[in-house]
C-alpha cells in the first residue's frame, strides 16, 4: 500500500474519532472480559504503555484489578485529543496509579522510546493501513518490551458477524485498498465512517512471527458471542 493511501485511510479513522469522542466514550466504558486472562502473567510495580488507550480504560482495569502497595505507571498513547481529556478526567482521580499521557499518531509515528514491563494493543491493528505497515508496526511495538516482559494485542473478527457486514460501504472509485479492507458505517449518535482491517488466522500468524517474540497464550474472547477478538500474549526472552 502506497503512503498516500496510508495517510489516506488513517484521515477517516482521525476524522472518525473526532466526531464520535462523546457517543463512543460513552459506550466504551466497561473492561473487555478478554483481559481477564492476561492477570496471571501480571506482577507490580508494573509498567505499561497502552498504545491506542482511547478513553483508558484499560487503565482503568488495571488499577481495580491489581493496585497494591507497589502501584503501576500507566502511559496512555492515542491520537485523539478527545478520547485523551476523557482518559485523563477517569484516570488522575484513581489511586495507585501513575498516570501519563502522550497525543501521538500511532500510524504515524509508532513508539520509539521507553521499555515497559506490558505493551498493551487493544482495538488497534484493524486501524493499521496496510499488510507491510502492521508488520512494521507491531515489530516497533514490540521492541518497546523489556527483556522478560510481555506484548498483548487482539484483532477484531467484525468480518465474522452479519451486523457488521451490514454495516459496509463501498469503497470511493478512487480509492485502491488492499484485501480485507473495509469502510463500516457508525450506528450510534453523528454520523461517521471508519477504515477497519479484517485480521485474519494466516496474518494473525505473521503478525506474532514479525514480532520475534514467543507467544504463551492465544484465545478468543469478547463480544456477544465471547469470540469477537482474537488475543495473543507474547514474551520477550531475557538477555
């Protein structure tokens, strides 16, 4: 995929959330039942980098799950300035935790410093433009991990489910994309549009293999049917 087609796609996700800021704020304010999984391989102090945090509330996951005496140093990073200011209002009146926040265009400009104990990729790679840009992007992530320290990341199967399928559109004629590209509609509140990636099993597969780590656990979760993501939680082995 071209960078003009990149740059393209990554406009109408910007434009997508700042439009929606408010109504998906508010709809997206539970945990998503899939990180429940990841608490056993979880220690504090913990450091994290919730990359594409949104609202964070991950975050706030975290701090009611696992808060203790040693605390966790969340570092939030998104691109909408809208989502971040909601983050910050949940975030800052929670204890135990240690809050930064960083308005960055992660399609843009991946991560590119700082070591953390989880790097957290949730909602994410389907708003990746291009198969060799999520490949690039997720071996730049990982690099983000300390040594001993662990990558979760999940693909949204919407592909798999008729409601979601109905929500289609037909790509502008001038417009080129690659397979599994797709322009959905937004049902709740104003009126958007957002560029969705439909991850499938084989690049799932590739997206662990770019990222030179082992991966230790893979499961479906969340959703209607308990299986709208796909997770993996990776490993960096110690130097």
């Amino acid at each position: 995929m071209d960078a003009a087609t990149i740059a393209r796609l990554n406009h109408i996700n910007r434009e997508f959330y700042r439009i929606t800021a408010q109504d998906f704020d508010q709809t997206r304010g539970e945990s998503w039942p899939g990180w429940e999984r990841l608490l056993p391989y979880l220690n504090t102090p913990l450091s994290v980098a919730d990359v594409g945090c949104g609202n964070g509330r991950f975050g706030v996951f975290l701090q009611e799950h696992m808060v203790g005496t040693n605390g966790i140093n969340y570092h939030g990073i998104d691109s909408s300035i809208a989502l971040l200011e909601h983050a910050r209002t949940t975030l800052d009146s929670l204890p135990g935790l240690k809050v930064s926040l960083e308005a960055r265009d992660i399609v843009e400009n991946p991560p590119d410093s700082g070591e953390y104990d989880l790097v957290v990729l949730f909602g994410v790679m389907h708003h990746i433009p291009g198969y060799s840009q999520r490949q690039t992007f997720i071996k730049k992530v990982a690099d983000r991990v300390k040594p001993g320290g662990l990558l979760a990341f999940a693909c949204w199967r919407f592909y798999e489910y008729p409601r979601f399928r109905e929500r289609i559109l037909p790509w502008p004629e001038d417009l080129t994309v690659e397979a599994g590209d797709y322009l959905l509609d937004w049902r709740r509140g104003a009126t958007a549009l957002r560029y969705c990636h439909y991850v499938d099993d084989a690049e799932h597969a590739a997206l662990v293999a770019a990222s030179r780590l082992d991966e230790i656990l893979c499961y479906r979760a969340d959703g209607k049917m308990g299986d709208a993501n796909r997770y993996s939680l990776l490993c960096k082995n110690e130097k």
